[in-house]
C-alpha cells in the first residue's frame, strides 16, 4: 500500500503535477463557494470559455499565454457587468451574448493557425503532468494572492452576498467589491487551465463548493470542507490517472462529482436519505400514535 | 399647505435627525415632495400614510440606499454619510437568500462589523453584546441554527437583534408589525421600550393606527409630502386623516375615523381608532 501511494511521487513530473493539482483545487473551491452561493455557475464557465481568444492571440504574437488568458478574462467580465449594469439587458444574457463571442474569436483565432498547436490543447483540456517549475510559482504566487484578498474582505464579501441593504447601511461599497470578485473569479480560472483546461474549470469551481454546502451550515466551514474536498478530489484523481493512464483533469473532476453524489445522498441534514429516513420515521409514529 | 403641516414638534433638545426640503423617487417618479421635519434626540416616531405614500422610500434616504434629488438630510447636524454607522435598518422585507450559509449568531455579528478589525477575530465584548441582543429578542436559544430553518417572525427577531447590535442612534423599521405572530410584535414592542430608555431616536412605519394611536407619542403622516407631523393627539384629527388618507377614509358622527386600505392586492381590512 505505501509502496503504491510511493510510487508516484518518485517521478518528479508527479510531484509537481500533485503540487500543482492540490494548490488549485484548494483556490477553485473557496472561490467556487461565492459562485455556487451567489449563482455564477454560469458566469464560471463564460469566463473559462471566453480566455480562449486571449490565448490564441498571445500564441500567434509569441506572448505569454497565461498572461494572454488572464486579460482576457478580466475584459469579458467587465464587459458582462457593463452590459447588465445598463439595465436594458439581464446579466445571464450578456453572458451568453458575450461568451458564444468571445469562444468563437477564439474559434476563428485558432483555426488560423495552421501548425499543430500541442500548447493550446493543453490550454483546452488541461495538461497537469507538463507543468513546469515556473508554473508552479506563478500558481502558487497567485493562489496565495487570491486566497489572502479573500481573507482580508471575507466579512464585506459575506455582507454584499448575503444582505445588500445591510451593505449599503454599512457604507461597504458593493460595486467594488462585485468587480473584485469577477477579477479572482478571472484570476482562480486562469490558474486552473494548466490542470484541468477550459472545458472542466467550471466543474471545479461549482462541484466542491456545492458538496460543502450540503454538509455545513456556515461561510466559513463550507469554505474549509470545500478546500479539503478540492484537494482530495485532486490528490485521488492523479493517483487514478496516474494508475489507469486516463486523463488528469477527468479524473480530478469525476472524483469531486462522486463526492459531491456522496454528500447528496448522506449528508446529515441536507442529504437526500436521512431526509428520506427523518420523514418515514415521522410518518411511522404517526400511524403509530392514530 | 394646510395648517396641519405647521404642527411642529416641540422640544429642547438639539435635532438629531432633520430632513430639508428633501425631495426623492425613483427613475422619472418623484415620491418625496420637500419633506422637512426633525426629530429630537431619543423621540419615537411613528410614520403612517396610505400604500405608496412614501413611507419605505424615506427610510431609503435616510440610509442612503436612494440618492436624494434635492435638499438634505443631516444627522447630529452632518450631512448622511457622515457618520458610518449610527442608523440601523430593518426593511419590511428582507430580500435575503434564505438558504445562505449563516447561523443567526452570524447574522446578528454582521451588526457588530464595523466595530470590528480587519482580520481579528470578535472581541469578548463584541460576542456578549450579541449573545446581549438575542436574549433580548428572546432567540438566543436559536443562536447556532441556520437562518433558513426559522419560521417568519423568528427571523424579523434576528433581524431585529442585528439592528440593535449595531447599537445605532437612529434605528428605522419599515412595518415591523405587519404579517408577524403576537410574541414577535410583543417583543418589538418592549425592544422600543427599552431603546427609548437608552435615548435611541427610532421611527417606525405602519399601518396601524390602533398601536399608533396607544405606543407612541409622536407621529408623521406622511403622503408624498408631511402632511402633518407632532404629538399623536395632534396629529390625528379628521381633517388631517382625511387629507392624508384623502378617498379612504370614513368620519363616523362620534368623531371616529375609518381608514379602510384597500390598495394591497387580496388585503381588505379597516381599522377604528
């Protein structure tokens, strides 16, 4: 048994692939519990789809594609609250508008490029065995940054997301704090591509969140359930890979799906059968009692 | 206007709250037409006029979730904003989402967080004025349970406790007394009892004349403008309630006053003062 959980780590790829994968599966979560608590599921993955056009572009000026993705990122999400700031349109249909645009520039961008690009699949599906050293420290610098703004504004960014008026008796300045949380959105969602690529960033934001939502019934214990439900998804789905020779990225998601399952069906409030157990037992004892 | 406006409240005390000419509304809809009144220290103000008057859109401006179009509001004789957080609100309803993460202690803690450091954890004292204000609300037995489990006037008393946790010296309440069980009402009651003790200036809005008419000793009957404003025997006569309430109300020989509200969709009721 130790010799199996070993193995891996002899690989040097393995460690930094671990490092890497834990690191951002720990960011994703605690970021992914404003998403799922504050409904940007949908914004999550218009974001992740929508660097695409600042990748293609860095890749065809020889740039830096993660710099490429972030800036791109950051413009779509404020284009998104530009737009549904005027009022005239809802925010889900700026999204929409805007994330089929920015996904099929980066379509177009693509397909303009005629050599194999072996960098941009791995933008698309994630590739967490090539991260380099330096991957590692950008990862790193900006998930330590990430989850300290977090930190430092965890009570205004309770207040804006549970009670807006109290907010704004408070004097706490929403429209900040709402464009601060788009930019670590953008931020968390860059740094994950190296792991699990743009099509399973969402997954990762949403999945760990959700299952700690089930089984909390605080801010910041969800926050701290999600983390370890993020980085035991990641740690568990690169041993799978490692030993099944499947892809990281689907592994680490199709692990944090089954735990997400597992707190549905058990968690001890919310989960759907000691629900199930709670009303058939109640039941019982009033059939008994008539 | 009538003379009933001129009905000023008389007092030696210096105005904690004064309105100027304060005019508001929303997009193209003006709803506050230049009200002016002030409130002395630690007075208890009810707020009553017909649906729409006016009534919710005041205590927006006052703290500072509506832009005031023109003149001015000033508290301990500053401008609004002046000060962080010396007034507490408890909106009518509380467009909250109900299944968010939080524990009623939590809740009443937000209260506390202008008072608190950044990154520090509650002092003591921030936790016993908390556990304080739940017990006074009578729901420190509900402190570690989540918001969404309560029933409605549970949670208007955690709201409540939220309110008098940021030990503010205005606190406004938008129908803290409408759609709630008997014990809630009770306790709001007492709790404004007890905030008079502490020379808190609170001013409360509702609908019902009756409680007006036996708890408190000021009012404001307000209807796009002040139409009047002073001592509730004043205040309440017909001529004043018939301008205010102008088509909904009934004079009864005996010199009674029936205000039927029928504006509420599927809410029918009259009240006899």
């Amino acid at each position: 048994m130790i010799e199996w959980l070993m193995k891996p780590l002899t690989y040097e790829f393995m460690q930094r692939g671990l490092l890497a994968s834990t690191l951002v599966g720990v960011l994703c979560a605690v970021v992914g519990c404003y998403v799922v608590l504050r409904g940007m599921a949908f914004l999550g993955d218009a974001l992740a789809h929508a660097i695409l056009p600042g990748v293609a572009l860095a890749y065809l000026l020889d740039g830096n594609l993660l710099l490429g993705a972030l800036i791109a990122a950051i413009v779509v999400a404020v284009l998104i609250s530009f737009f549904s700031r005027q009022g005239t349109i809802k925010e889900d249909t700026a999204i929409g508008i805007l994330f089929a645009a920015a996904l099929s520039l980066g379509v177009l961008l693509i397909s303009s490029i005629r050599t194999y690009a072996v960098d941009l699949t791995h933008i698309l599906f994630g590739n967490v065995l090539g991260v380099s050293g330096d991957d590692l420290f950008i990862t790193a610098v900006l998930g330590v940054v990430v989850l300290g703004i977090i930190a430092l504004f965890f009570r205004e960014f309770l207040v804006i997301s549970f009670d807006p008026v109290l907010a704004a008796t408070l004097r706490i300045r929403a429209e900040r704090f709402r464009l601060l949380m788009l930019i670590l959105l953008a931020l968390t969602i860059v740094v994950s591509l190296q792991t699990v690529g743009v099509g399973l960033v969402a997954a990762m934001l949403v999945t760990p969140g959700a299952a700690a939502y089930l089984l909390t019934r605080r801010l910041s214990s969800m926050m701290i359930v999600a983390a370890l439900i993020g980085a035991v998804s990641s740690v568990v789905g690169l041993y799978l890979s490692f030993y099944l020779s499947v892809a990281s990225g689907a592994a680490v998601v199709l692990t944090a799906t089954l735990l997400f399952l597992l707190a549905f069906l058990c968690a001890p409030a919310r989960g759907l059968l000691p629900r199930w157990w709670h009303t058939r037992s109640t039941r019982r004892t009033q059939t008994r009692t008539a | 206007m009538s003379e009933a406006k001129k009905i000023i409240l008389d007092s030696a005390e210096p105005a904690r709250l004064e309105l100027r000419e304060v005019s508001a509304g929303y997009d193209g809809k003006l709803v506050l037409h230049d009200v002016s009144f002030q409130v002395p220290h630690g007075a208890r103000v009810a707020v009553v006029g017909p649906n729409g008057a006016g009534k919710s859109t005041l205590f927006k401006v006052l703290v500072g979730l509506l832009p005031i179009r023109s003149g001015e509001v000033l508290i301990h004789g500053l401008p609004l904003g002046a000060h962080q957080d010396c007034v507490a609100y408890v909106p009518q309803r509380n467009d909250i989402d109900w299944r968010f993460p939080v524990t009623v202690s939590d809740v009443v803690m937000m209260g506390r967080f202008r008072h608190l450091a950044r990154l520090q954890r509650a002092s003591i004292h921030d936790r016993a004025i908390v556990l304080h204000c739940l017990e006074q609300m009578r729901i420190a037995n509900l402190a570690k349970r989540s918001i969404g489990e309560l029933s409605g006037g549970q949670q208007q008393r955690v709201f409540l406790a939220r309110a008098l946790a940021q030990e503010p010296h205005i606190l406004l309440m938008d129908e803290p007394f409408t759609g709630v069980d008997a014990a809630t009402q009770e306790a709001t009651l007492a709790l404004l009892d007890d905030l008079q003790a502490q020379h808190v200036t609170a001013m409360i809005s509702t609908h019902d004349l009756n409680l007006t008419a036996s708890r408190f000793e000021h009012v404001l009957l307000l209807n796009h403008q002040v139409v009047a404003y002073g001592l509730v025997s004043e205040v309440f006569t017909p001529q004043t309630l018939g301008q205010a309430f102008s088509g909904q109300v009934l004079m009864l020989p005996n010199g009674m006053a029936l205000v039927d509200e029928c504006c509420p969709p599927a809410e029918h009721e009259a009240k006899v003062i």
